[in-house]
C-alpha cells in the first residue's frame, strides 16, 4: 500500500514542519541584531538616570526596546522578568508609571495565529487520528462486504507470458485443449452438427507435470477471457462465503462469454461429500453444490468452459465427475523419454549450453522425472555453473545437477573414518555387482561413496526405457540388488552394519505387495487388505484386514521367502564373481564415484539379457529360434540360467513350447 505510507510520513513531515516554524517564531520577536542589557539593573538605573528616551515594547511580548536619548549610544533590548509588564516593573522600581515613555505596538498576527495554532494543533491531530481510525476500520468493514465476490484473475491474451510452445511432451493434452478453444471461438461449426460444447475439462496427473502451466499456456492462447481461481480461495472462515463466490465467479464469467474459467487444485473444494472426519464439512459442501449447479443448471446456452486441474481424481465428488460437468479428463503422466526430450529442449532453450551436452543421453538418464524435476535439474545445473565462475553449463554441472536433484547436494566435509569408507565401498560394489549380473535388474548408471542427503553412498540404476508395468522377475531380481549390500558387507567383513536398513524397508515393502497386491506368491491372485484411504491425509495410513489370522501368518511366511529367495541370489552371484566386487570397491576408495562406463570396463562377459516372454500358446518365429539357438551355444551367465525356471506344467495343453523367453521383443 505505497499511498498509505506516502500519506502517514506526509503528516509526520507536516508535522515537524510545523513545530519549528512555531519555535522559529517563538524566538524570532527578538531583534538579533541588538545588544541586550538586562532589565532590572542597567535599565531601570538608565531610566533613572534620564538617560533613556523612550522604550518599545510589543503586545504580548516580554521584550523591550529601549532607546537612549544620547544619540551615539546604541539601542540596546531587554527582557522583562516573566508575567509581568513595563508598567508593574517601573511602579515595583519604585518609578513613575511615566516616567518614561513607552510606545506599545500592535501584536503580529503571525505571533497570534501561531499561539492559537499551539492550542488548536494537538486537536487537530486527535481529530486527524480518529478519521484515520475510523477510515481502517471502514476498509476492512468494506472487505467484509465484498467476502462473497469471488477472487478470480482475469487474464486477457494480449500480452500472453506462455504459450503452447513452452509445454512440452504432453501433446495429446495440448490437443485436447486447443479443441476446447476451438469450441469457444466457432460455436456454430459444432452447434451446426447438433454437437454439445462440452462443459469442463478436468486435468488430472502427479504433481509438476505442467497441469497449471498447460492452463497458463491456454489463457495465452484462448484469445477469449481466461478467469483463473485456486480451489482453496473458495474456502473461508465464514459458512456461506464459497457459495456466493461460486455464484459470482461464474456470473462474471457469464459476463464475458465466451470465455473460460480455470479452478487450479480443485480437490480443496470438490471432495467427495458426507466424507471426512465428523461426517461433513458445511461449508465446502456448500461451495460444491453452488459449483454442481453452476456447471449443470437449467442454463445450457452460455459458452463457458471450466477446465480444472487435481493430482487427486480419486477423492473428487463423482457427481463433479460424470459427463454434463467434467466430460473430459485430460490425464498428463510423468514425460516419457521423447517428452523428457523436448521438455529439456524447452527450458535449456536460451541457456548457454555446452556441445558436449547430450539431451539425449539425459533424457534417458532422468527416467521417472516430472516436468518440474526436469526443470529443477536444468536450473541447478546453471547455478552450479554459476558458482564455479563459468559464462556456460557443461556436462560436470549437468550430471552433478542429476545426483542433487535424486540425493541431495554432496556432503564433503562429513568425517569419515577408513573403515567406514571401506564399508561403503563393499556395500555400494555389491548392489552395483549384483545389478550388473542378474539380467532384470535395471543397468546400473552410477556408483558412488561420496555422501548426499542422508545416503553414505548410492548406487543409481536406470531403465533403459521407460516401462508401464513391471514382472515378478524384474521385482526379484531388484530385490535381490536391494540385499546384495548387506551381503557383501558379511562376506567382506563378516560384520553388517545399519547402512541396509533402508534397502531392507524397500525390498520388504515391495515383497509384500507382491503378496497382498500383485497375485505374485503361492497364495494366488487374491488381493489381500482393503485400503482405505484416509480423506484429510490422503494417505493409507490404515489398512484394513479382511482376511483371517492364518492367512495373516501366511502372507508373512511368502514375503519371507521372497526375500530369503533374493538373498540367497544376492548371495550367490557375489560368491561367484568375488573377484569383481573386490574390483569394484577398489576402484570406488579410488575414484569415489564410478561410472556406467568405467563399471563396464571391469568385466569382460557381457551383460545378461533379460529373457523376453512370447505368446504363451503361439509357436515361435523362425526368427525366435534363431536367437535362441544363438543364444543356447553362448554360455549364458550363472544368473541367467538359474532364472530359466521351467513352465509351469499344469498348463492346459501340457506341452511347454519351445524357446520360452527367447522372443524377439515386439516393435513398438
Ligand atoms: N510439459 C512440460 N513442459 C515444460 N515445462 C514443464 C512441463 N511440465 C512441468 N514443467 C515445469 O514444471 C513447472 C511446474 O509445473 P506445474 O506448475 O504446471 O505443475 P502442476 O502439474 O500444476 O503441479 P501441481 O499438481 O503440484 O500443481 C512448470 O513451471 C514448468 O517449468
Ligand atoms: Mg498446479
């Protein structure tokens, strides 16, 4: 608020202003130029004495001129003691009240407006206060009076900051949204084939996937009024208030149609309702039930679209989701490797990038990342570059941006003893030994005892392509990394340390849903435990048991086995390539951070592929029995073999067909 802070120093200002003018004045009646003399010694015997011709003296004023009759002699001025006047002092001296004549002149107005402003002032300034008071008081009354209006931005495209080129990797979403804006802009060419403009579109996907940003981008675009509004301001204190704001949001918008209304986080208002703790929230139901009215009311003629964006679809109101309100669910995922592609391209777009920098290669890297990770990573990478004194970003600033934006910024100067150092090694070269050796597992892309975050050390495996489902081996064979630190720990130094606890939480926690969830253990495609989702916390934080205590101790009997199975692999291909594992932690207390190239360079079997299921009841290719041939003459790793489990007999035809796993993986 610059002008009330322009206006509160103005009356300080004003104010000191003012009192040295009154003190200026105060003295200034006093003729400067004048010698003094004082009044009851000198003057009262110069009076005396005749020597004095006349005296001056103002109205209300306690100084006296005196004027000597002896013309050389200067005029001197004089004081007069306080509360009294020339006529008390000369009768008290004992003089005539004639003796000598004085001449009064008239006050100055000045001294007389400024002795009334001394009075007038302070209640002035009381009165000052108390308008200013009463006019706060009036603005935050006023506030209260606009509580029901709703909040929303109005955007106009004029000067668009985003436009659909600054999201990318998303382009089916992009579509969908540039359909919506055709929508608004040619209602007739739709209206003309009897097609209904569809009422919402709701943008659903995890967080930092670009679901607010595409919105921003559409506002850019639209080329129609764009209102935009967050769930949460909806919500206030008093019952009622989201209601009215609803009711104003889309009156306004009805204003302005055609034109689009976007409701980012829209979870915060549109939860399922009579859900909750206590039964019901009022008022967000209020403000839900204005918003189901408002999207679906008898009045289906305007040309307002509503696009919302929610990572949550699952807890939203299903009454908010049926076609006639959201008709479109716009789902944007995590970026697969092409969309980690432009995505990068995107926002190292203006960056002074180093030739040596491979998108590709970091595309491929960054497996998992949202967009806002992606964006993260190219912005730390600058700031490392920046912090090093370099005009570009090379692939040093690159790869370190990848390990702080997964672990956390390198911490150097922790203290580490040999031992523990040695420790760390052993662990990290058994999870990177492990991952190298047993054909599911992901491609190890780093290894490194330099302590993030809370890690010692970390072993970094990526996909080589970005996958939707996982396998019963691929979840073994991680598994079984997960164990091999330990065991590399007990086999080196017959000792384990705490280092595994977190490989261990994570390996157990994936056997169990293997058990409970993915129908992966003996126990049978069944899926154990009802989750419920708690709504304020989102999260499962209990779940329920709808299975009996036997089973119970079952469940818990196969997630052990899957994991004695995993440790015991772990075990096995550590025994066996001994030599390596001693390898890779050698050249770890060397060079502290390894690698996929210099792990590479220590082997020399190449690594097991994993073996590709075909059709289950097809006969294989001639292409399949030529690989699988190739591959029968070549020593499969230790590994590999012992994963070629047979088929399983109790199939319907009983006859396992040739070449299992040996098919070449289907294009596309
Ligand atoms: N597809 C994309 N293309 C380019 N940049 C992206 C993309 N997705 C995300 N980003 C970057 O990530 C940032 C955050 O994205 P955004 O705010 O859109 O996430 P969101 O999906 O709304 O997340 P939330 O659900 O947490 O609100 C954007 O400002 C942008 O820089
Ligand atoms: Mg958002």
């Amino acid at each position: 608020m610059p002008k009330r802070t322009w206006l509160r120093s103005g009356f300080v200002w004003a104010g000191l202003i003012l009192v040295l003018l009154i003190g200026w004045f105060a003295y200034s009646d006093r003729n400067p130029d004048l010698p003094t003399a004082d009044f009851n010694s000198t003057v009262i015997a110069d009076i005396k004495a005749g020597k004095v011709d006349h005296l001056v003296t103002t109205e209300g004023s306690s100084t006296v001129e005196v004027h000597y009759k002896d013309s050389a002699r200067p005029t001197t001025q004089s004081r007069l003691p306080p509360n009294t006047n020339v006529v008390e002092v000369l009768t008290g001296a004992g003089l005539e009240a004639n003796a000598v004549p004085v001449e009064v002149k008239a006050a100055s107005h000045v001294g007389a407006i400024l002795s009334a402003l001394v009075f007038i002032l302070p209640s002035l300034l009381i009165v000052g206060l108390l308008i200013f008071m009463m006019r706060q008081s009036q603005g935050s009354n006023s506030q209260a009076m606009s509580f029901g209006k709703s909040k929303a931005r109005l955007f106009s495209s004029n000067r668009p900051t985003v436009t659909f080129s600054d999201v990318a990797g998303v382009d089916e979403a992009k579509e969908e949204l540039a359909e919506v804006v055709e929508f608004l802009k040619y209602p007739d060419k739709f209206a003309s084939l009897g097609a209904r403009i569809p009422r919402g579109v709701l943008l659903v996907g995890p967080p930092g996937t670009g679901k607010t940003l595409l919105s921003r981008a559409v506002a850019g675009e639209a080329g129609v009024p764009f209102f935009s509004i967050s769930g949460s301001e909806f919500v206030e204190m008093f019952v009622g208030v989201g209601a009215s704001r609803v009711r104003d949001l889309f009156e306004q918008a009805k204003r302005n149609a055609p034109c689009i209304i976007f409701i980012d986080e829209i979870d915060a208002v549109g939860r399922q309702r009579g859900a909750g703790l206590g039964g019901s929230h009022d008022e967000r139901e209020q403000t839900l039930n204005q918003i189901l009215v408002e999207m679906d009311g008898f009045d289906s003629s305007t040309n307002v679209i509503v696009i919302a964006a929610t990572n949550r679809p699952d807890v939203l109101d299903p009454a908010l989701l049926r076609p006639g309100r959201f008709d479109r669910q716009v789902i944007l995922d995590r970026p697969d490797i092409q969309g980690r592609r432009q995505i990068l391209g995107v926002h190292m777009r203006g960056k002074p990038i180093e030739e040596n920098v491979s998108v590709e290669n970091l595309a491929r890297q960054t497996s998992g990342f949202s967009g806002a990770d992606l964006e993260n990573l190219v912005n730390e990478a600058a700031i490392l570059a920046a912090r090093r004194n370099k005009k570009t970003v090379g692939r040093n600033e690159i790869t370190e941006a990848i390990d702080r934006v997964i672990a956390g910024p390198q911490r150097k100067s922790r203290v580490i003893s040999e031992r523990e150092r040695l420790m760390t090694a052993y662990h990290e070269a058994g999870h990177a030994l492990v991952a190298r050796m047993l054909p599911h597992a992901d491609p190890v892309r780093k290894v490194s005892i330099v302590a993030r975050g809370m890690a010692g050390g970390y072993t970094r495996t990526v996909p080589d392509e970005d996958r939707i489902f996982k396998t019963k081996a691929q979840f073994e064979d991680d598994i079984a990394v997960f164990m091999a630190g330990q065991v590399a720990e007990q086999m080196v130094f017959e000792e384990i340390s705490t280092g595994a606890s977190n490989d261990i939480e994570r390996a157990t926690a994936i056997a169990r849903r293997m058990v409970t969830e993915f129908g992966m253990s003996e126990l049978g495609p069944l899926a154990y435990g009802k989750k419920d989702e708690l709504v304020f916390l989102g999260r499962d934080i209990n779940e329920q048991r709808n299975y009996s205590d036997p089973v119970a101790f079952q469940i818990d009997g196969e997630v052990h086995k899957i994991i004695d199975r995993a440790h015991e692999r772990a075990t096995t291909v550590i025994r066996e390539h001994f030599d390596r594992l001693d390898a890779i932690a050698q050249l770890l207390i060397r060079e502290e951070t390894i690698d996929d190239d210099q792990l590479e360079a220590l082997f020399d079997v190449p690594r097991p592929k994993p073996e590709l299921v075909g059709p289950p009841y097809g006969r294989p290719s001639a292409r399949a029995q030529e690989v699988a041939s190739a591959r029968q003459q070549a020593p499969a790793p230790p590994a590999a073999q012992e994963r070629a489990e047979p088929w399983p007999k109790d199939r319907p035809d009983g006859d396992p067909p040739a070449g299992r796993g040996l098919w070449p993986q289907p294009a596309g």
